[in-house]
C-alpha cells in the first residue's frame, strides 16, 4: 500500500495523534489502480464514493461545446476528490488521470462521519476545501489580470508548494509530468504562447521545465514576479477546531 499522502497534507494543520493516522491509513484499505486518461469518477457513477490520490497527478476540467477545455485545478497526492458530489449528489466538472495513478476508495458515510466522531479531522478537510477555493481565486486572478510569465510563475510555485506539503518534491524542483498542452488549457494560452514564454524564463535564469521536470532557478525572484502568497496553502491559517 502506498503511503497516504493525506496525512502528510492534514499535518500541516493538526499535530495528528496516533489514532488519528491510524484512521486515516483505514481510509486507504480499499486500494485501486487508475491507468491514465481514466476518470476519477467511478464508472458506475457511484456519488456515495470519494477518491483518495495516493501516487500520480489528475486534473479537474470542463468542456466547451466547441471542444475547448479549461482545467481548473490538478489533483495531487493527500487530494481528494468527489466530495462535493458526496454530499449535494452532483458535480460540475469532470476529472482525468494525467498519469497512471494509485487511488484509495472511501464510503461517502466515513467523510460524513467525521462531523460528528473526529471533529478536528473534519476541520481540517473542511480546510482542505478552503484551500481549494483559495486556489481557485488565484487561478481566475491569473486568467483575468495576469501575464503569460506571471501565470507560469504562479502555477509552478503553487505546484511546489502542494508537492512539497506531501513530500514529493526536491527543496527547489520537482517532476512535472504533464505537456506544455495540458499547461495551456490551466493558463487560457495557446501551446505556442506557453512554449515561448518557457523559452524566456529559462533564458532570464528564472525557472527551467525541462522533460518532465521543473527546476526554480530563482523562487525569490518568480514570487516578486506574480504576487506570490502561500499562506492559503500552508498551516498558517486553519478553523479553531483544529487547536482544540
């Protein structure tokens, strides 16, 4: 069984005791394999079931009638997905396996149920939806206000950070195994836009992506570069439950 991720992602913001990791290791007892291209969504569409990434990377994404997609978020080790169609029954995006990935199973009523038996747990998956939205907010300021550069900045420095909170990233670089198109259709710009402006940051010594693989030549200045603030993304903020 692979490591969960979750617990990783939930110590940010809960000194996690012994039978809170043990309970959240339980979550992962019902392993599965997701090929890439496969959804996340269970095939028989099952909303009572919410999907646990332990290893790979997906994407959540709608699909204009013309064919055109807009990712709106990935989905990284510690995430989980469904949860939302859990509790309301629907869902507004579809999702993708953009690597092979390994996936833990969970009963939509073992999410619930933290409400009422592990409140601090829940606080803390509650702040995961948080972050979430806070994520979400960023990528409609990149796509409003931003430039190529500064989306570009942006989403790699948040794609550390996450990577980091879990474990599976290197002190300044990590592996990025997606296409420049895949980028593109996160950012609103054209594979040639995004292949270029790669170019640019590379030659100004600021970041290099590279097969497969993300180096940030200069953290400091990429996040003079795009506003870049990872308090959303860190313990600093969290619902008092989490301290009681």
């Amino acid at each position: 069984m692979k490591a969960n991720a979750l617990v990783g992602k939930l110590s940010l913001l809960v000194d996690l005791e012994d039978a809170e990791v043990e309970l959240l290791n339980n979550f992962c007892q019902e392993s599965g394999f997701l090929q890439k291209g496969q959804s996340l969504t269970p095939h028989d569409d099952d909303s009572d079931t919410v999907i646990l990434l332990l290893e790979g990377w997906a994407c959540r994404y709608k699909i204009l009638s013309d064919g055109r997609r807009q990712i709106t978020s990935f989905v990284l080790p510690g995430d989980l997905s469904g949860v939302r169609a859990c509790l309301f029954g629907v869902s507004d995006y579809e999702t993708e396996a953009l690597t092979d990935c390994q996936i833990a199973r969970i009963n939509g009523s073992e999410i619930a149920n933290l409400f009422i038996e592990q409140p601090r747990l829940a606080a803390a998956i509650t702040w995961g939806s948080a972050r979430e939205e806070a994520m979400l907010t960023e990528r409609v300021v990149s796509l409003g206000r931003r430039n190529a550069k500064e989306r570009i900045a942006h989403l790699f420095l948040e794609i550390h950070s996450r990577l980091a909170a879990v474990g599976v990233a290197e002190r300044m670089a990590y592996e990025l195994p997606i296409t420049q198109e895949i980028i593109a259709d996160c950012l609103g710009l054209s594979i040639v836009h995004v292949n270029r402006t790669l170019q640019v940051m590379r030659k100004d010594k600021l970041l290099e992506y590279r097969n497969g693989y993300v180096i940030l030549h200069d953290p400091r200045r990429l996040k003079k570069l795009c506003s870049f603030d990872s308090e959303h993304l860190e313990g600093e903020l969290h619902p008092e439950l989490a301290d009681l």
